[in-house]
C-alpha cells in the first residue's frame, strides 16, 4: 500500500498549479454566479510530469463561487476531534459502527489487524483525514466518509486513498472513491463547509461508462499534485451528470437581479479569457462563423402567428436542412465532423413528412415532406451500414468522431438505442423495408441479452473502454469491438469455408469475403487524425462496405446474394463468441426511470410493428415486465412517489424528476397501445401524470411547462426548466404530448380552463411563438405535428384474445400513425370484470361516436375524426385501407 505524499509548501505544488492558482487567487469573493462550462469553452492548463493538466475541459464543471451561497468571509476554526480508533476496535465495535461515526478503514483484514495495535488515531475535521502516526503507516491517510458504510472491495492490489465516495452507490461516484482528491458527494455538510471556509466548490460531473471522464480522472484527479491544488483551494465535489442538471434550486428565482449583478466580474473575467485564448488558437473566426450561423436561421424562421401548416413547412424547411450532409447523412451543426444520431430531429422528419403529404396539401408542401424523409431515411441508412452501429452485437454507440458514421465513441447509452429503434421502427413501418426493421430488431436483442435485469429493468450505459487481453494492465478503447486483420482471419478461415466464383478451383475464403463487405485492412481502417492517443492504430472498426449483391459481383462469386447473406451472418456468429473471450466492458447496471420509459416505449413499438406474431408477444412481455419492475420497485403507490433509480436490489432514496414521469408515461401509454386491454397501465400513466402537474408543472406566471425539479425540493439551488431536447427528449417536448394522448383517450383535463389544459396548449404554441424553440425542441415540434393532423380513434370491438380481434389490433398496428388513438371495446365471449372496467372507462368516448357496435358478431373496426366515424369493417386488410387515407406512406 503506496504511502501519501504530503504536498504543503507551494514549492511543491507551483508546477501543477499554473493557470488554476491564477484562476482562483482572481476569483475568490469576485464571483457570485452559477457558472457551467460546457465543452471546451474554457480550460485553463499546466505542464505536470510531462503531460497536460486539464482544469476545465472534456467534462463539465460547474464553479458555485462563495458569494452564492452567502459564505460568511470569516474563516472559522475548527477544533481537532479526536477518535481512538484502536480503542473502538479493541473493544469489539464493528467496523460498520466506526464508518457510521464517520470513519472508513482499510478493507484488507490483516490491515484492520495492524491498525488495531496502534496508538491514538485522530480524526482533523479542519482537513477531514485520518491519520497514523505510527512508523508502519507513516504519511499515510484515510479518509473520513458519510455515515454509510459500504462493504465493495478496494481495487486490486489496495489503495492508498479513500475519499467520502466509498459510501455511495453509484457507479459513477464509485469510480473515484480512491482519487487523492478529497471528494465529497454533493450534500448540505460539503455545502456547508465551504461557506465556513468561504472556499469555491469545484464541481465535477460525469458518467460512469464515459471515455472522457476516465481520461480526466487518469490524466488530472489520480495526480496527487493535481489533488493537492484542489483539496486546498477548492470543495472538491463529485456527482453524476444526469442528478446535477437535475439538482440546481430556487436562488435564482428569490434573487435573481442581485446573483446578476454580483455575477458580472466573473463573467467578464470569463469572457475576456474565452476571447484571448480562442484568438491565440485561432478560432475566433470559427465562433464568429457559428454565431452568424444561428443568427442566419433564427432570422431565416419568419414570424409565425398561428399554427399552420405553411408556417410549419417553412420552419421544418430552415430548421432541418441548414446542417444536413447530403451526401452522407445526419447533420453537423457544429462543423466539427462529429456526429451525434439525433432521433428527435429523425422523429420530426417523419412526421413532418406525413403532414405535409397529407390529402389537400400543396405541391409545396409535398416537395418538401419528400425531403424531410429523404433526410430521415438517408441519416438512418448510413447509420446502419456505418461503424457507430455495432454489426456483431447490435446496438449503437454514442457518436461518431467523423462525418461517415465510421469510427465511434464506443460507449452504449440505453436512451440512445431506445431512441433509435422506435425510429427505425417507424422507418419501417412508413417504407416497409425489412432492412429498417432488422436494425431496429438487433438493437432490441443487444438490449435483451446484454442490457437487462433478470427482475426487467434495462440497464443504463456500457463502458466505451475495456481491456484487450485478460492479462492486460491498462484499458483500451474500443478493445472489445475491434479487430485485426490478423485476428479476424485465423478465425474465419479456423473452419475453412469458401464461396464458389468463377474460375476459382477453390473458391473464395470466407474471410476474404467478410472483408470486402466489411472494410477489413490489413493496417487496420481507423484514420489517426480521430485516433490522437493511437488506441485504434492497426485495428478495425466493422463498417459495410459492400452490399452482398456487390459482393456477388466484385468477387465474381457462383453463389446468390442470399447465400452470401447467409455466409456473412455465420461470419459474425464466430465473431460473436469470439469476443465473448474478451473481458467485457464495465456495464452500469443502474436502473434509471426515464430511461427505461424510452426502452418500454422501443419493445411497445416493436409489440405492434414487426410482422412475426411470436416476437410480437415476446417484445410486449418485455415491456409489461419492465412497467411491473418499476412500479414494483420504483413507485410508492401509497404516497404516490416515483424514485429515480434502482441498483443492487435497493433504490435510491431520490425522488424522480419531471424527464422520469414524462418518460415513463410516455412508455406506459404505448405499452397500451400495444395490449389495449390492460387499461391497468391507462390508469397508472394518468396517476402518474397528476403528480408530474401537481409536483412539477410552472404557472403562468412562471411561463408554464414543467422545471425539472420537484416543487419544495431542499436540495437544490435553482429550479430550472429544460427547454432543449438534446440526445434525450426533454421532459417539456414529451409531456406535450403525453397530454394531447391523455386528453383524448379519458378526457384528462379535457375542461379548457383546466390549467394542464392550459400548460399542454401553452407548450404546443411555443415552437409557433418562439422561433428558438422550434429550432432547439425538434421533439416538441413533432408534437405540434401530430396535433396539427388532428387526431385519428380506431375503435376496435370485439372479444379480447380472439383471433379475428387481434387481425384487425395488428393491422390498426401495422401503420405508422402518430396521431392515432386506439380503443378496445371487448364484447362478446365470456363476460368479465374487466370487460366491464374497460367498456366504463371509454364509454364517454364510445359514446359520442354512437357507441361503436359489433357488426354480424365478428370483430369490427371504426376508423373516426372529429366525432365521425368511417363504415365499419371487419377485414383487416380494409382496415389498413382506410387508416391509410389518413396516413400516407412512401
């Protein structure tokens, strides 16, 4: 166990403090405003040991400076507690008992036998270490932790620190909990501990499985010089990325002029650092460029007074194709070459498009929903065929570091993938190509299989990095899902099979085969301009190269397209088990609410789109599991209180936000819409929908929508709304339409003055009133898309489970129609209870639409709109005509 270096001359930390010290000794008592740097906006750096100390840089930080939290200037001193720590074992006190006091200990046994022995170890809350004096552990630290105590395993080999994270559960925050930095979980005695030292907080956010956070943690928080510098001038605190967007309170509301005017040094300070040092790095003209950029669409997006369909056309026209790469798809709006997969920007081209295709529209308004979907279909294309999908496992990683979709970022997020498959579930259904549905469904395998809990939560990221052999010391990104050519061919050829061509006695190796169609090189595929610490350097990232059609052509092969698709999939079967011998990536098996909302909505989806009935009834188990999962475990149905997250079989004592209801009511509607029997998951979404109004939703006067945060929260500084829909849809974008699908199908807040009338109304205007929002919430506006369409109820009536009711559910199913409300009404066969509960719950509605009855006993379908209702019918493929009309498709 490596001993602590202690650093307490400035001689011995001037060379790691560089711009850092500069940075605070101008900004101490200057500032008072919450400030968040985002990426690469600011970073100040200092040479260490031969590399570069990144202050601020890849990973968000947030300064809150003293002033904020009205610190008091004084410093107070703190008298030294003093703990005999060897008494307390020697007397039998367990160690659980010692870390509830505050204390933790090393986990080794014949380390907790040693410190037994020892004299008096005493306990400096002034700098809250704990210290041995005696020879053995000489310099030696341990560090004091929250009252939790918590039983994981040192890392191999020990460990000469231990911060206060030791006593977390996140696996984010776990990761650091044996930095030398001396991290606090964010908590009111860390709060309160810089205000009696009227010290900065540096706040730390990140993600447990991001390839940038462990870079930042090599490169800057295991540097004990690094550590020095901010366990002296700073709180250090560490939360997690997605709590702390979420964990900022109401100052800014009380007090928001004078947090303005306070804030004005730091923030010039700020402006005149960004400026010099963009200038030095030549990219002020790159921003100017930006910034004339979004004036240019902004200005472009003429004033719209009501919400029509022409307003829409002309919006969706500068919103969308401004930054679309035409030639190999997706959007750049940065001009840096990284693309990220945007769904809700997909999800807003597919709907735009069936609006402006609908029947009565304008040869305008066709021209440009063809181009709408054209920038759908070519983004997910490449997507598809490109390395950011994962062509052995399934799923899709984060991004892409260059503009062809090729060499990604390797992390999987579970929003990103759930995301995507609802898109390429739409895709498919609008086209009807299998290829689209194929993506969508190996996305949904790779989830199944790698990202599911055995109870039915989804898990919530896999690592970017991983090690490359088993007796590898140091990880590697992208090592579990690169090859060599090497590697690749002595195990495709391990069986030596061959495809016939022409004039080849002994036909083509397979693996010559693979390689063609998947951009196989011998040097590897991977251009170093994306590679700047050479982690890629001959390997290959799977891409598809060639069709298998090409492929029959190029290689002059004796053999079908089919056959070649055959060969290539038992290429990939090999290739499969072949890395399962790696050791895998670090998954975070914590299950989060939001997310799994957008998972249950991708397996709902896929319960009514794809066209085998025995996968159908597969995806929708998943997905009831998973809704039985959270609200088992994730819901006080007593209280009414949603939770945020579930890991190890406890969840978090955090109450959810508003993205978490808004998500999972989103997915508890399509689970419905899937199997709209079970009216059971109609009730919990709008249970669940009245304590996202009640706990959540902002006032007129405070310019309605939702904040992110619960009404009366004590831990958080500022209660902000999100109004931007980045890769997640934001909680505002995605009620709007949770509302509008409520409000039709059990009249929620039908009553005009009702104020979540109101707010749903309030939010479908804002993308026509604010011409920022039409741009910054694609999400949104693919809601007033679907609102713009008005609304289509297919009745269904018929005996729930019979065969010729669930023909014409799967052809009401089969259509892509957003704007589609689907009822059940069971009738005929056995009576039951529950056919009764469901026929009461729609009879208003039924009502109105002279009650929908069954036609000569067989089940009848209704297609209706604005209280009128087609002829019945009782072919599905009828059905499918006249839902159709409604509905165009390519």
């Amino acid at each position: 166990m490596a001993a602590r270096k202690r650093l307490d001359s400035d001689s011995d930390t001037d060379e790691a403090k560089g711009g850092l010290r500069r940075f605070v000794d101008s900004t101490i008592g200057v500032g008072t405003k919450t400030l968040d740097y985002g990426l690469k906006i600011f970073h100040w750096s200092a040479k260490y040991g031969g590399r570069t100390l990144w202050i601020v840089g890849t990973t968000t930080l947030m300064v809150v400076f003293p002033l904020m939290l009205e610190i008091e200037r004084e410093q107070q001193i703190i008298e030294i507690e003093k703990l005999q720590v060897k008494d307390l074992l020697a007397q039998g006190v367990h160690p659980q008992r010692i870390h509830e006091m505050g204390l933790s200990l090393p986990r080794d046994p014949a380390v907790l036998s040693a410190l037994a022995k020892l004299p008096t170890v005493y306990v400096s809350a002034s700098n809250a270490s704990l210290r041995s004096p005696a020879a053995a552990f000489k310099g030696l630290q341990y560090r004091r932790v929250q009252a939790r105590f918590f039983t994981m395993s040192a890392p191999p080999g020990g460990t000469a620190f231990t911060n206060r994270l030791a006593g977390q559960t996140s696996p984010y925050l776990l990761q650091h909990a044996h930095n030398p930095v001396d991290w606090w979980p964010w908590c009111e005695e860390a709060i309160a501990k810089a205000k009696a030292e009227s010290k900065p907080i540096f706040l730390s956010v990140g993600y447990s499985t991001c390839h940038w956070c462990h870079v930042m943690e090599r490169e800057s928080f295991e540097s004990e010089r690094v550590a020095a510098v901010l366990n002296r001038h700073f709180i250090p605190i560490k939360d997690t990325f997605i709590k702390i967007l979420n964990t900022i309170a109401s100052r800014w509301a009380s007090d928001k002029e004078d947090i303005r005017r306070r804030g004005q040094a730091i923030i010039g300070q700020l402006g005149q650092a960004m400026t010099e040092e963009s200038a030095a790095k030549g990219d002020l003209p790159a921003l100017l460029r930006s910034t004339q950029a979004a004036a240019a669409v902004k200005s472009a997006v003429q004033a719209l007074d009501q919400a029509s369909t022409a307003a829409y056309q002309h919006a969706c026209n500068m919103c969308c194709s401004h930054s679309f790469d035409d030639e190999l798809g997706g959007f750049d709006d940065g001009g840096r070459g990284i693309k990220f997969p945007q769904p809700t920007r997909l999800d807003l081209l597919m709907r735009a498009y069936l609006l402006l295709s609908l029947p009565g529209a304008t040869e305008s308004d066709n021209a440009l929903g063809k181009k709408a979907l054209h920038m759908a279909l070519k983004t997910l294309g490449a997507m598809a065929k490109g390395g950011i999908n994962d062509h052995i496992t399934g799923g899709f990683a984060r991004y892409s570091t260059d503009p062809r979709w090729h060499v990604p970022h390797f992390e999987k997020m579970l929003y990103d993938n759930a995301q995507l498959a609802v898109s390429y579930l739409e895709t498919y259904q609008i086209t009807g190509q299998d290829h689209y549905r194929a993506v969508a469904e190996s996305i949904l395998r790779y989830v199944s299989r790698d990202m599911t809990d055995p109870l039915g939560g989804f898990y919530s990221a896999q690592d970017a990095d991983s090690y490359p052999a088993s007796d590898a010391t140091a990880m590697r990104e992208g090592a579990f899902c690169t090859w060599t050519h090497h590697d690749l061919a002595t195990l495709l050829d391990k069986n030596e099979v061959t495809l016939p061509c022409e004039g080849g006695e002994g036909g083509v190796k397979l693996s010559h085969v693979f390689c063609k169609a998947y951009g196989v090189r011998p040097g590897g595929n991977c251009d170093p301009k994306g590679d700047p610490h050479g982690e890629l350097h001959g390997q290959n990232v799977l891409y598809q190269a060639m069709t298998p059609q090409e492929l029959v052509g190029t290689l002059q092969l004796q053999c079908s397209a089919e056959q070649v698709t055959h060969a290539l999939d038992s290429a990939k079967a090999l290739l499969y088990e072949a890395r399962q011998q790696r050791p895998a990536p670090r998954l975070d098996d914590k299950v989060i609410t939001a997310w799994n909302g957008l998972m249950m909505s991708a397996f709902a989806k896929a319960a009514q789109a794809v066209p085998s009935a025995q996968q159908r009834q597969e995806y929708l188990r998943t997905a009831t599991k998973a809704a039985e999962f959270l609200q088992g475990n994730l819901f006080d149905a007593k209280e009414r209180v949603l939770y945020r997250s579930y890991r190890a079989g406890k969840r978090s004592q955090v109450a959810a936000f508003a993205d978490d209801h808004a998500y999972l009511i989103r997915g508890l509607l399509d689970l419905y819409d899937a199997d709209p029997y079970q009216i059971r998951w109609l009730d919990w979404a709008e249970q669940l929908q009245e304590e996202m109004d009640k706990g959540f939703m902002a006032d007129r006067e405070q310019g309605g929508g939702y904040f992110s945060t619960r009404a009366g929260s004590s831990d958080v500084l500022l209660r902000l709304k999100d109004s931007q829909d980045g890769a997640e849809p934001s909680a505002m974008s995605v009620a709007a339409s949770n509302l509008w699908r409520l409000q039709e199908l059990v009249g929620y807040a039908a009553d005009p003055n009702h104020s979540s009338h109101a707010n749903m109304l309030h939010l479908l205007a804002r993308p026509i009133q604010d011409r920022a929002a039409m741009y910054g919430m694609p999400a949104l506006t693919a809601a007033l898309a679907t609102h713009l369409m008005d609304y289509a109820l297919i009745v269904i009536v018929g005996e729930a489970g019979a065969e010729d009711t669930g023909a014409l559910l799967q052809a009401a199913h089969s259509v892509f129609l957003p704007n589609r409300i689907l009822i059940l009404k069971p009738e005929g066969g056995a009576e039951a209870d529950s056919d009764a509960a469901v026929r009461a719950r729609f009879r208003g509605v039924l009502e109105s639409y002279g009650g929908c009855p069954m036609v000569r006993g067989k089940a009848t379908a209704y297609v209706c709109k604005q209280r009128v209702c087609s002829l019945p019918v009782v072919e599905p493929q009828q059905l499918v005509h006249n839902i159709r009309l409604r509905a165009p498709h390519a």
